[in-house]
C-alpha cells in the first residue's frame, strides 16, 4: 500500500499550463461574431459614401430634367417641369430629401419613360445577375483548371502557353473579345445567336408564365420545355464566355503564383522526400493554402465582371443593368443612371463583406 501510495505521489501533477484551454476556444468564436458584426455594419457608411458621391456627381452638370429633356421642350415647359420636380432647390435640400426617400426604398422615377426606378432594376437586374453567374463558373473552370495546369508543367512549352493565353485573356477589351466571338461563332460557322437573351418564341413562351422569376433559365425549367432550356442556353454562351474569359486570366495568373508558392514551401518538400506523389503533393498539399488568395481576389474580381457587364450586354443586346445603363446614360436620364449605380454599389459591398467571411473562415491568420 505504502509504494502504491508513493507511486501516485510521484506522478507529475496537472497544471492549468497541461490542460486544454476551452475558454479560448469560445473567445475565438465570439471574437469571430464580433469580426462578422463590424464588417457587416462598415456596409453601412461605405454605400452612404458612395450614394453621397453619386448623387453630386450627377448634378455637376446641371439639373436631370434639363440634362434629358433640353432642346425636346420650350424654356417655359422645361422650368416648369424643374420646379415640378423640386430641382430649383438648394442642392443640400434636394440631398437631404433623396437619403429621405431611400430609407423608404423610393429611388424617383425614370424621365425618359416614367418607370419607377425600382421596378427597371427588378426587371432587368435578373438578366445581369444570370450572366454574371454564368461569367463566373466559366472564369472558375478555366481559371483554376489552367492555372493548375500550368504550375504543375512550370517553365515549360505548356506552362508558356496558358500564361500568354491568360494575358490575352485580361489585356483584350470585353467588347472587342464580344465582337471576335460573334464573328466566328454567329457570322462565320453560323453555330450561335448573336446577341439576345433568348429567341421569339421562346419570349412568348415565358410571357405565359404566373410568377417569372426574369432569370430564364429557371424559368425554363418551370415550363419543363427542353427546347427553351436549349435556346436560352445558346444565347447565353457567348456573352458569359466574353465575360468570364475577362476574369479567367486573372485566376489562371493567380493561380499559378500561388501554387507555385506553395508547392516550394518547406511542408510540401518534406512530404515529397516521404515520397508523396507530385499529383497528391499538388491535389492535397499545395492546392488548398494556395486557395486563400483567390477568394480574396474574388470579391474584387466580381465588382470588375459588373463593370464589364456594362460592355457585354451592349455589345450582345443582353438587356440587362448594363444595357439599360448605357441606354439611360445615351439619354442622359441622371436619375435611372443613379439608381442602378447604387444597385451595383450595394452588390459589390455585399459580394465583398461574404467573401471577408469566407477569408476568415479558411485562413488561419485572421485576427478577430
């Protein structure tokens, strides 16, 4: 009894430094709600920031009536329509009335077509957003399928290859990329539509709908017609190739950069002298911290694929945000431009607050 007692005796003893700290644990993931809180609520000013650069943007060239409407009518109607409209108010009161009318969710009303703003960004906000997410899976596959690709075959014929592929990719104009499209894959083997969202009948097929979300190829799916599925997806192609093409080379650079980073640091070497298969080193090792960058980039890869939106839908007639953007600013229509600008400033704002999330949640070195 006397050396088991002994024995016990003489076992080290657990000390608070040995034992797991669980609290820490939870001041992570407080501090982790608290980082989510903050970012979500720095929204905030920054879409105030740039409805407040927006708005005195729009009228340093005058008042919009007189910027859609001068020459169209007499100096009497036209000042009559202005003090209709209260825009011979001081331009602080004018600005204090619009925050008032935002917070209610009242953008104004188009002057070239008398349309609540609102209900054009309902409208053709679906059309920008189905491309855009098209856009993007195409510059995801190509991108990170080629900038593997590439870091795998570094420094050789293949490698060479996709870099001056990915620099074509980034440095050609959307609309000239559109234009080359159109001409081989509509003009020449006569394989695609050249511009639209779908055809006639396809449009009149969709006007039978009860509820039409306005994105077509769900609505496709809710007639359950192949052959209208079919048609929306050949108008589709070449817009959300011109597009994604844009972003595919930046990720396949990205990519490429960052696997080859990765693939050289200390960790992975010592996995290949345990013998680990360059396929697995690449797929399990190297891929996956490689990954942390390119989401980041992502959320600012999006607010570019929205600018360029602007171009791709003119230059396929994809009536979109885009279309109706450059139509309404042809027309000099100051409160519609206004209203979609701050649609796709809020857009932006939002895609780059989950994409911090998303960082925080895979990367390690975070500080919340």
């Amino acid at each position: 009894m006397a050396s088991k007692a002994q024995a016990l005796n003489e076992q080290p003893q657990k000390t608070a430094a040995d034992t797991p700290e669980q609290p820490k644990k939870n001041r992570i993931s407080g501090g982790f709600f608290r980082f989510v809180i903050v970012r979500f609520l720095l929204i905030i000013p920054t879409i105030f920031i740039l409805v407040t650069i927006v708005f005195f943007v729009m009228r340093a060239t005058g008042d919009p009536i007189t910027a859609a409407l001068g020459g169209r009518l007499t100096p009497q109607e036209l000042q009559a329509r202005i003090h209709a409209a209260g825009y011979d108010r001081p331009l602080i009161v004018q600005y204090i009335d619009y925050l008032g009318d935002l917070l209610h969710g009242d953008l104004g009303t188009t002057l070239t077509d008398n349309q609540p703003v609102i209900s054009v960004l309902s409208r053709y906000g679906a059309a920008t957003f189905e491309l855009a997410i098209m856009a993007l899976i195409i510059a995801l596959i190509v991108g990170i399928g080629l900038g593997r690709i590439a870091a795998r075959r570094r420094d050789r014929a293949v490698d060479a290859g996709i870099r001056t592929f990915a620099i074509l990719c980034y440095a050609t104009p959307v609309f000239f990329l559109g234009l080359l499209l159109k001409l081989i894959f509509s003009v020449w083997l006569g394989w695609l539509p050249s511009s639209g969202r779908s055809s006639l009948a396809s449009e009149m097929q969709f006007s039978r709908l009860v509820s039409p979300t306005g994105l077509y190829i769900i609505d496709a799916l809710q007639l359950g017609d192949m052959t209208v599925l079919a048609d929306v997806l050949q108008h589709a192609v070449l817009p959300a190739l011109a597009l994604g093409l844009l972003t595919a080379g930046v990720f396949i650079r990205l990519v490429r950069t960052n696997v080859i980073s990765t693939y050289t640091s200390g960790y992975v070497e010592a996995a290949r002298s345990r013998g680990v298969s360059e396929k697995r080193l690449l797929s399990k090792h190297a891929w996956k911290p490689a990954l942390i960058p390119i989401i980041t980039v992502m959320g600012m890869q999006i607010a570019l694929m929205l600018a360029g939106a602007v171009l791709t839908e003119t230059t396929f007639e994809w009536k979109g945000l885009g279309f109706m953007l450059s139509t309404y600013l042809k027309a000099r229509d100051f409160t519609a431009v206004q209203g979609i600008v701050i649609l796709i400033a809020i857009i932006v704002s939002v895609v780059n607050f989950i994409v911090d999330v998303i960082s925080a949640l895979i990367d390690p070195r975070v500080r919340y």
